[in-house]
C-alpha cells in the first residue's frame, strides 16, 4: 500500500506523451473487453456458492429427495428430514468451506489466482456427481463435504483476482458485484427446483443437481484463456509478463500501463515494508482488539439474525408450516434478498453506516418478534401466510443492510498491516458461526427435536436486541472516512457514537491510499 497524492508521468522512447486530461483521468478509457470478460468470469466464481447454497434447501424438501434418502419423518409421517438429517445435509459440508478457506491462502501465494481457481472447478465435479449418483445420504453428504472444499478456494480467489486486475476507481463496484452474482445464482436455482417439482421420480432432484455438476464445466471454458493477475506477478518479480497481462486487461495507452505498473510495483514494496515482522497474534494486542472483535463479528453476527429461517433451510421450515407452495415461496424469498443487496449499496453510502444499521436492524427485531408471535396460531391459514410473508420482508431488509455491511466493515476498520490477518480471523468467526447454527436451528424447529416451529424467531429477536446494543456501543462510522482517520480515532479511543461528528487531522484527511 502506498500513498499516491499526484499522478507521475513515464515517459517511454516512441510512445506519445499524455494529454493534460490523460494525466488527471489516469483510469479513464482503461476497460475493454477483456477485463470485462475477466471480471465476469472470475465473479461468477460465485455462482458455485450461490447455486448450492440456495439449490440444497429446496432440494432437500421434494418428496423423492425425502424418500430416496431417508423416508417419512418417524415422529408425524411427513416427508421433512429429521433434526439429525437436517444437520448432517446443511451443517457438516460448511467445515469444507472452512478448509478450502485455509488452502486458498497458500494456493494463491504460490500459483496465483487463475489456476488455483480453475484447480478448485476441476475438484468440484467430483462432489458433484457424487450428489448426483449417491446411492445414500451418507455418501450425498461425503459429496457435499467435497463441494464445499471447492467452493471455499473459489469464494477466497475470485474476490482477489478481481480486486487486483481493475483500476481502484472500479475496485468497490467489481469486488461487491460477486454478492450479487452469487443472489442471481441463487434465484435460478430455486427456479430449476420449483420447475422440477413435479416431475416423477428421481428426476424432481437429479435435474437441479446435474446442473450444479454442468457450472464448473461452463466456468473453466471461460476463465482458462483469461491472464494471469498482473499484480500477483509483480508481487513474484514477473515484471515482462505483468506488464503483458495488464496490457491486455486495459483499453488504454502504454505510458498509462507503464504508470500503472510502477504503481503496482511501489504499492507490493510498500506491502512489503508495512507488514514485515508482523505476526498473526498482534491483532488481538490491546491497540487492535476492539477493532478486531469488531471487524469479526458482523459476519457472524447477521447469522444469528434470524435470516437462516428464510434463506437456508426456507423450504424446510416452509414445508414444516403447511404453507402452500413452499418452493415458491422459495424463489420469491431469494428475489427479495437479491432486490436488498441491489439496493444496499445507494444506501450505505447515502445514509451512512451506522443509520442504515441501525434502522435495519431494529426492522429485523420487530419482524422476529411479529413472526414468533404468529407461530402460537399456526393453525390458522393466514398466521402461516403472514410469517411466509415477514421472512420475504426480512430477507430484503437483511440484504439491503445487516449482510452488506457485514462484507464492508471489517475491510474499513482493520488497520492497513493487520488487514489480512483480520479478514482471516474474520471468516474463520462467520464459518464457525455458520456450523454452529446451521447445526442448532433443525434442533429448535423440527417436529422430533423442540418443535418450536416459527417460535424459533422470537430466540432470534432476543439475539438482535444483543447485536443492537453491542453495534451501539462497537461499531463505528467510517463513510467517506480515510484509512488514516479511522486508525486516527481508533488510537483516540473516541467513543463510536461520536465518530460522525469527529474532526480530525488535516493529514489523515487527504491521506490516500491505493491498495495493490
């Protein structure tokens, strides 16, 4: 990372000298085609996430799914997974995740962006026949392991390749792009799975997973021709082949090229320099841990919100009420936390992030405790609907708040030399988070565990009063604030509440800094 306050011009022998404006829009004209074709490919990297995570709920409620690997429900006859199915379909494949989030670090280190991917789209095909063929829920959930292995490289590559091959002026709209590809993806399979419902047989199941085995296929016809990160190269001492690669990956002139990669090169030794001796540990050291804990715990605390209830076992919990058409619903629930995330961004930077956490998140108190109170008449039609109903309006305003700022703050509070160790710290908490209640909700709704049924909401309206008060107290302001100015109130200790208002330095306030 380096501070770049003016542009500085290279001037290269048989190559024309910028123009005055070429100077003060050094990234204009820098898109063409190929970053385009880059960006698009490496960004739906996401759909693997996004179809599997959305295509397994729907999947796991179709009467053949039900039947082929389990049969009917021993407490009341129902074609619905027992607790201890439900744990071992949804719960246990999000430890591959975790692993495949480990080996994506050295992965990328050692062989950069494209081929780990491409490796990991490769790895996938396996899970997914061995869903597609497994002859018993034992093995379905082996493959599911396995999928989710992949799936965590991918998650941790793309995000990378991406932020590295766009100017910075392009980096926040490229990187936030992947959420909303991986919603996409969502809403189409639970388009398949509500098309193939009903169908006969084994083919109610099968079609939706065969497409999950044909997206690897697709995304490595796309991603193998594209180049190689050219600041992974430089970060190796590639400096021929970078400069090559960016050519390619940008519309415009050489000397900006070349500008482009001295940047690049000046922003690895800055790297370099800024995190040399740094240990993994220094982030808990008294100057960083609250900042830390911060940053850790949006993502695992948008978890315990309730939205697990309508996102990722929707059509379970559906199917358990009776409401009607539960894989519809489905779909329409994936609509509305896609039209959030679409939305989130013109917010968050509008309103701010603390207002836009706080009103979203006393939202999703007040519909917790509407739906929990609804699940002591579910015997009537329109108390069933009504809750179907408030988990829609929930997954847009989770969408549109709590889940988009969980993926910006840590990246704005972290200090630029711990920076990658608190991402890391920070979806090893949202991953283990994710086991945890993946693992606890089939405990608290089905029919042969607690049976709390929706009641299961008004638990998770008393765990957003607690994220209420500990974001009143933790969580800070930071829009239009530089790096400098948040580590600049950090060492203050001002308290968040007053972060708004705070004045600080003139230096922090024009610092600038250009991640490599």
């Amino acid at each position: 990372m380096v501070g770049i306050d003016s542009v500085h011009v290279q001037h290269v022998d048989g190559i024309k000298s910028p123009s005055l404006e070429e100077t003060r829009s050094p990234d204009k004209g820098a898109v063409n085609v190929l970053l385009i074709l880059a960006c698009v490919a490496f960004g739906s990297a996401s759909f693997l996430f996004g179809y599997d995570d959305k295509v397994i709920s729907p999947v796991a409620a179709l009467s053949a799914y039900v039947e082929k690997f389990q049969g009917p429900n021993p407490v009341d006859g129902t074609l619905v997974l027992t607790a201890r199915n439900q744990n071992l379909v949804f719960s246990v494949p999000l430890v591959g995740s975790i692993l495949g989030g480990l080996a994506a670090s050295p992965l990328n280190s050692r062989y950069g962006r494209k081929w780990p991917l491409i490796a990991a789209y490769i790895f996938s095909l396996g899970g997914g026949l061995l869903q597609l063929f497994a002859p018993n829920l034992g093995v379905f959930v082996v493959g599911r392991f396995w999928s989710a292995i992949t799936i965590g490289i991918a998650n941790a590559t793309a995000p990378l390749y991406m932020s590295e091959v766009v100017p910075p002026s392009m980096r926040g709209r490229s990187v936030t792009s992947i959420n909303i590809l991986s919603l996409i993806s969502g809403v189409v399979s639970t388009v398949i799975v509500n098309a193939t419902r009903n169908l006969n047989g084994k083919k109610q199941y099968m079609i939706p997973l065969a497409v999950q085995c044909a997206l690897p296929i697709i995304l490595i016809i796309v991603t193998i021709a594209l180049p190689e990160s050219p600041q992974w190269l430089v970060a190796k001492g590639r400096m021929e082949e970078a400069r090559r690669n960016l050519r390619k990956l940008r519309g415009f002139s050489d000397w900006q090229v070349d500008d482009e990669l001295r940047v690049m090169k000046l922003c690895e030794e800055s790297e370099r320099a800024l995190t040399a001796n740094v240990r993994f540990w220094e982030i808990f050291d008294r100057q960083n841990l609250k900042r830390t804990l911060t940053a850790g715990s949006f993502y695992s605390l948008n978890q315990i919100s309730g939205v697990i209830l309508s996102t990722t076992y929707t059509t379970v919990f559906l199917t358990e009420l009776g409401v009607g058409n539960p894989f519809l619903f489905t779909v329409i629930a994936s609509c509305c936390t896609l039209a959030g995330t679409i939305v989130a961004p013109l917010v968050i930077d509008r309103v701010g992030r603390r207002p836009t956490a706080f009103v979203g998140m006393t939202l999703l108190l007040l519909i917790d405790i509407a739906a929990g109170g609804l699940a002591f008449n579910t015997g009537n039609k329109n108390s069933v609907l009504g809750i179907a109903a408030l988990g829609f309006i929930f997954n847009f305003f989770w969408g549109a708040g709590f889940y988009s700022l969980s993926a910006l703050m840590p990246s704005e509070i972290a200090t630029p030399k711990l920076r990658n160790h608190t991402m890391a710290y920070t979806i090893a908490c949202a991953q283990t988070t994710a086991v945890i209640t993946t693992f606890a909700v089939p405990q608290l709704t089905s029919a042969d565990a607690a049976n709390l049924g929706a009641k299961t909401y008004l638990v998770f309206a008393g765990c957003m009063a607690c994220v209420l008060v500990f974001v009143y107290f933790f969580m800070p302001e930071t829009k239009g604030r530089t790096f400098a100015e948040v580590d600049e109130m950090y060492d203050a200790n001002i308290p968040m509440w007053k972060w708004r208002s705070y004045q600080t330095t003139t230096e922090a306030k024009q610092a600038r800094i250009v991640v490599g």
